[in-house]
C-alpha cells in the first residue's frame, strides 16, 4: 500500500529536528519514532497518531477522526485522521504535538 508522500514530507519537516527521531516502513505505509517509539505515521492518505488513553475518548469525537483499526480490533490510543483533518499546517502540528508529547513521555527503546 502507498502513502501520502506529500503528508510524509509535511510531517518529517515537524519533527526531523527532535532528538531521538527515526522513521521506518511498516504497516504497509511509513511510520515516525521518538527514541524508538512510534509517535505517528501515515497509511494511504491517514494519518496515524499516537496519543495515548487519557483523552482517546475526547478526540475521537473531533471532526474527520476514527479509532485506529487494521485488524478488525481497534488500537486503543491510537486515532486515524482523515486527509481533512490534517489539511492546514495548524491542523497537522496540533496533531503531532500531541503524538509528540505522548511519545516523550514513554521509556526510550
């Protein structure tokens, strides 16, 4: 499966100055780590955020948001945006600020 390379661009720009940042293929589309901890990534045109259990419930209420699920079993604390709900720079950053927190604050690997 292809992913947004236009998406990953965009992404890679917000976080390649963070220390301990990597990026890897999987899930058939390209994930982004802190440290060895995925912090979000991209399948097709979705972007795949991880944020965690503390406010899953809240976010997946905002617009363009749905659980994370490849297998049939949804991923708690992991969230899929949809192409727009990430349209606008502002939109996108909010986004991985909030993957970046979380993944800052998980044990490296």
């Amino acid at each position: 499966m292809a992913y947004d390379e236009g998406l990953a661009q965009r992404v890679r720009e917000l976080l390649e100055e963070e220390h301990g940042f990597d990026e890897k293929r999987m899930f058939g589309g390209i994930g982004f780590l802190i440290y060895g901890n995925m912090a979000c990534g991209i399948i097709g045109d979705d972007l795949i955020v991880r944020v965690g259990t503390e406010n899953y419930e809240d976010l997946l209420r905002l617009p363009h948001v749905r659980k994370f699920d490849l297998t049939g079993r949804a991923m708690r604390g992991w969230l899929m945006i949809s192409p727009e709900g990430c349209e606008t720079d502002e939109d996108l950053s909010g986004w991985i600020d909030r993957c970046l927190d979380f993944a800052l604050s998980l044990p490296p690997k």
